[in-house]
C-alpha cells in the first residue's frame, strides 16, 4: 500500500472501527486502523486506511456484513494534496 496515495473510510463509531478491521483481514485484504486524518475531520476518532484498489471488495464487505460508514475519501500521492470525497 502506497503511504501517500490511499483511500480511508470513516465509521459512525469506533465498535464500527474496529469490527470493519477484523472482517476486513479475514477477506484479506490489506487494511490499517488510522486516527481521522486532520484534512477530513478535525474532531477524535478512527478511521481505515486501504489501497484505493480495493474500494470495490471494501464497498462489499460493508454491504455484505452490514457495516454502516460516513464516507470514503481517496488521499492523492503529492503531500500537500487534498482528500477527494468519492464516497
């Protein structure tokens, strides 16, 4: 996964958080819990960090084990790019 191009998903909750996590590593799929990057919201919480690849199979796997997001936002690979809201 690209450190600096990569898509995050934001959860109601962090039980939402973490639950997104574990289904995610049981499908395989190459995810990280990450603080809410301060470029989408500035309050606390938590967030998933995966490859922009894979939006398609993470959409799924919220649609398919019912796990409510907010949004999802793709991060650009310049450092001082702004977060796209694609979801």
């Amino acid at each position: 996964m690209d450190k600096n191009h990569f898509c995050a998903i934001t959860f109601p909750s962090t039980h939402l958080a973490l639950r997104w996590e574990t289904l995610a590593i049981k499908e395989n799929l190459e995810v990280k819990i990450i603080p809410v990057p301060r470029q989408i919201s500035s309050s606390c919480g938590l967030a998933g960090k995966f490859s922009c690849e894979k939006l398609e199979q993470v959409l799924n796997l919220c649609t398919g084990k019912n796990i409510d997001f907010e949004n999802i936002y793709q991060f650009p690979a310049e450092k001082n790019g702004k977060p796209q809201l694609i979801k």
